[in-house]
C-alpha cells in the first residue's frame, strides 16, 4: 500500500508549487493529510471545503497589482515582483485578479488609492 501511495506523489510537481504558490501547497497538503487520515469520503468533503473557503477567500482579498515594463519581457508586469518595471509617466495602471462586488469593494478602493499614492508622477485629485 505504501508503494502505491509513493506513486501518486509527484515530489518535482510539489515543489514547484511550494516555490511559486505557497497557499496552495497548504491546500494540497491538508487535502492529502485528510484522506490520510479520515479516509476517502471524508477526505473528499474536506478538499471541497477548504476549496469553497479558499475561493471565497480569494474573491473577498483578492490579489491586485500596479503592472509596469520591463525591459527584455513582453508585456506589462507587477512592479512589487520585478522592481526595475518602469511605469508609464502620467498614467497609473492597476491590474484586479478578481469579480468586483460589494464583499471586495473596499479593498478594491484601497488599492486604487494606495496605487495613486504611489505613482511617481503627480495627478489630477479627484
């Protein structure tokens, strides 16, 4: 039984998603460790929740960037994850990863304003 069990387990594949998504490595591993621990079924039923608490989590603090460029890439990226990104002067860019409603609206102002704050050209007050 152990030996199959080593089967399912992709080592490489887990440890790539430790270095780039650390909340999903936990999601992975409480899943894992409730099936072990509680069986199948209620394994399942735990994976689905923490899934549903997860994406509910997400929608309410979603993750939101000021995108800039960066020379050698194509495209636009967060200046927090590559901080030589140069941004466009006079103009702020910011980039929501989620479905605005009423559960996010706050935080979804809080980032326009921390964005404008931080622009490094002057604008307009509005």
């Amino acid at each position: 039984m152990i030996s199959a069990l080593i089967g399912l387990v992709e080592v490489p594949a887990l440890a790539r998603v430790y270095r780039l998504q650390r909340t999903e490595f936990d999601i992975s591993l409480v899943c894992f460790l409730g099936v072990v621990l509680f069986g199948i079924i209620q394994g399942v039923f735990l994976a689905v929740g923490v899934a549903l608490l997860n994406f509910i989590w997400q929608a309410w603090r979603p993750y939101f960037a000021v995108p800039g460029r960066v020379q050698g890439l194509k495209g636009y990226h967060d200046i927090t994850r590559h901080p030589g990104a140069r941004r466009i002067p006079g103009l702020v860019l910011f980039r929501w990863d989620a479905p605005l409603f009423f559960a996010n609206a706050e935080a979804f102002r809080g980032g326009i304003l921390q964005a404008l704050t931080e622009a490094p050209t002057p604008h307009a007050r509005w």
